[in-house]
C-alpha cells in the first residue's frame, strides 16, 4: 500500500522555505504551525487496509535441499528421456492433469488444493534459496529479516496459552528465527522427534522431584525451562526474556497446552493413518497444535539435495511424504480444520531441467513448484505453467514476494505494514508482493 496523496491538501508535501512563509501567512487565519506539522505528519504516515483473516493457522511443510518439480507436481512426459527423468506420470483427480508417480495420494486430492508450477526465484545456494522461502526477501548483509512464523507471533500473538510459533522437532534453519524482531517472537522448538519412542517436549515437564503446589509456589524457570534463557543470555531487551518467562509458565501449568504436544494420546489408528514414520509423525503432531491453538507450525521432512541418484533417493523420500501430506489434508477436512488452516509444502528450489551425468539434477531456482491448500484457497487447481522442459515460467510467474503477501492476506495481515527494525528503520513486512486473486476462493 503507496502513500496515500492529498491533493486537497497544499501542505502535504516536503516544505521548503517558502511553504515556511506561507505557513506564517496561514497562521494568521487560524492554521498555526504545531498544526500545519501535525497534518504535515499525518500524511506522511503509511495507511494499511484492513482485511478480515480467512486462515487461522498455518501448517509449512518444508523440504529442504531442493524438491525437484519434475518428478512431483511438474511432469514432463513428452520430453526426451534426459529431462522426463527415471518415473512416469499418473492421472489426478482433474482432467489432463498428471503428477509423478510418486505422489499418487496426493493425485487423488488435486482437486482438493492449488498448485503452482511458476514459482521462481533468483537464489540458486542453499541459504539463500532457504532465506528467500523463509522470510520474503533476499539475503542482506545489512538486516536479518524475521521469518513467517515469527511475523505472525509478532502480529497476531499466542492462543489458548500456546506459543504461537512452534518448529517440529527443531528449529530447522537460521533464517526461521525471528530476525530483527524480538527473540520473543522466536519459534518454540519441541526438541524431540514425535516418531521416537522416547519423545518428550522438552521443558513441559517438571523436574523430578517438583511437584505442582511447589512450582506454582516458586514460579520458577531456573529449573524448568533453563535451555530459553542459555539461548538469550545475549539476547535483545529484557522484555524478550520477560515474555518467554510468561510463554513458558503457562505451557507448564496449562494441561490442556501439555496434551496438545501429546502425540501419544491419538489412536493407533491415526497413526497409521499418517504413517509410522518421520514425515507422518510430525505432520500429526502439526495438526494436533493447530487444533489447540497454536498459529504457526514449521516442520521439514525428508531431504532433497538429489545431485546423484536421484531415483533411488526419491523413492526413499517421497512415499512417506506423499501419504502424509494427503493424511493432514484428509484429518483436517474431516474435523471441520481445513478452511481455517492453510496448509503450505515449500522448498528451497527446484532442479535443473536434464539429468546430470551422475543420474541427478541439480539446483535450478528458476522455476519450481509449491502446494497450498485450506485457508481459503482454491480447490482443484494448477496456476500457473513451466515451459516444455521444466526449465522457465510459460505463464504467471509467480515470486516469492508474491507467495508471501498472498499467505499473509489469508492470515488478515497485511504485507506491507512497515515493522520496526534496528535504528528506527521501517521494514515492510514484504517488499513488492502481489496477492494472487487467481488462487483465491471467492475472488475473481
């Protein structure tokens, strides 16, 4: 949103020394000059439309390493054999669209979500591939950006005594912090892997030996949640510690926030359901968090750096994947979840349109594919389209920029609301996104 103009107003504009003599002019017939200044700031400031959020909660799902679009979301079968790659493709759920073989679950529900084949960026290193996807802009030596998880702790706040932004099992990168933001709006990683028989959330529990008369006595923090305050002894301000002292004596007195990070209380059904493994796991335990109120839930799965052999890494990889992300869309659809939860499966970049000599691809930022559904995106389709070879956007580039001021749209923020950064310097919260009216449900 630009600043807005005033035409009706000769005194929104920089003064110089003769609008200075025409304000003493004015003065006289009742415009004095502490209120000539007021209006002069007052048009200066940046205005921000409000909308009402649709979503309510986000789940990303991110692979790193770099997913390749053309064995996934991106088929090419009518390419020569050194840019198809080693699998076939399969029908979908809508007419003439086809996935890779290895996502058949998710070709089922393609009417069920959006997917877009356009997306592209100029990044092709894996940090800064991982910075873009994470934060909106583009590596700067002069800034730490905060991530989408903490943009929308610091604006939307907890729930239901909840942190608002959690990692699952562990912060998974650097650029997932909270940037120049307050290390209060960092995420909350759970420190253990929801697939492990020993899982446990780390600091939920009390110490052996501290009963809960003698913690709400003590209301201390030394013994219970010790690792936050290792991880801010050179922190930003003392309000940052204040809050995560408030965030976690609430996690640790509330049942109802210990039980929502209790995995083991779903059935073993469920659990099946979502596969007894890694990637299933933790996107269960993603939707048990967003149920209980939790806004932002982070995790990855797999890994995704294919330079060589890319087949049978991909055949490791995706299967798990494939049926967990399609268990999350199909739980969540059945509990009512899916129209307030946007769900998003990201990653850092796409691969090179040919096989490489070694049977893989490598990094190829210019066009690659992402998933999104729930939250008030369209059903059933494809925006967006890559050239024959998988190689450039044909139709509707879409940025980086543009992905994340449509993700904060549907969370009722706008994206560019100007944030505080270090010195008194106003950051957008995105720099020159576009909401994507076309993926949107009930937009033209």
């Amino acid at each position: 949103m630009k600043r807005s103009p005033c035409p009706g107003n000769p005194l929104a504009r920089p003064t110089n020394r003769r609008e200075f003599l025409y304000v003493g002019l004015v003065g006289t017939l009742g415009l004095n000059l502490p209120t000539f200044l007021r209006q002069e700031a007052a048009a200066a400031q940046k205005t921000y439309a409000l909308h009402q959020p649709v979503a309510h909660s986000i789940i990303n799902i991110f692979l790193p390493g770099g997913m390749a679009h053309q064995e996934s979301f991106d088929p090419k079968p009518y390419a020569p054999s050194e840019y198809r790659g080693p699998f076939d493709s399969i029908k979908t759920a809508l007419p003439g669209v086809r996935f890779g073989e290895k996502i058949p679950h998710l070709a089922k529900l393609a009417d069920q979500f959006t997917v877009i084949r356009s997306m592209a960026h100029g990044e092709a290193a894996h940090e800064r591939g991982t910075h873009n996807m994470f934060t909106g802009y583009r590596p700067s030596p002069a800034l730490q950006y905060p991530s989408l998880g903490s943009v929308v702790s610091h604006e939307l706040g907890p729930r239901d005594n909840l942190p608002p932004y959690v990692c699952i099992p562990q912060v998974p990168n650097e650029f997932a912090n909270s940037g120049y933001l307050s290390s209060a709006h960092g995420p909350f990683a759970i420190g253990s892997d929801p697939f492990r028989g020993n899982y446990q959330v780390r600091d939920l529990n009390l110490p052996e030996g501290v009963s809960p008369a003698r913690f709400e006595r003590r209301k201390s923090l030394l013994e219970t949640v010790d690792a936050h305050f290792r991880d801010l002894e050179n922190s930003d301000q003392i309000a940052s510690v204040d809050a995560f002292y408030q965030h976690a004596y609430k996690l640790i007195s509330s049942q109802e926030a210990r039980e929502a990070f209790d995995i083991k209380q779903e059935s073993g059904k469920t659990r099946d359901f979502y596969g007894r493994n890694q990637p299933g796991q933790r996107m269960l335990l993603a939707r048990r968090l967003v149920e209980a109120g939790v806004r932002f839930v982070s995790l990855t799965a797999g890994g995704w750096d294919h330079h060589q052999k890319l087949k049978d890494n991909y055949q490791r990889n995706m299967p798990d994947v494939d049926k967990g992300v399609a268990a999350l869309l199909t739980d969540l659809g059945n509990r009512g979840l899916l129209d307030s939860t946007l769900v998003m499966l990201t990653t850092e970049f796409g691969r090179t349109p040919k096989i490489n000599k070694d049977g893989g691809r490598d990094h190829w930022p210019r066009v690659f594919s992402v998933m999104l559904a729930g939250g008030g995106i369209k059903k059933g389709l494809i925006h967006g389209s890559s050239d024959a070879l998988g190689g450039e956007p044909e139709e509707n580039r879409v940025g980086v920029e543009d992905l994340m001021t449509t993700v904060y749209h549907q969370l009722g923020i706008t994206a560019d609301k100007e944030l505080m950064a270090p010195g008194e310097r106003p950051v957008e919260i995105v720099d020159g996104g576009q909401v994507l009216d076309d993926i949107l449900e009930n937009k033209a």
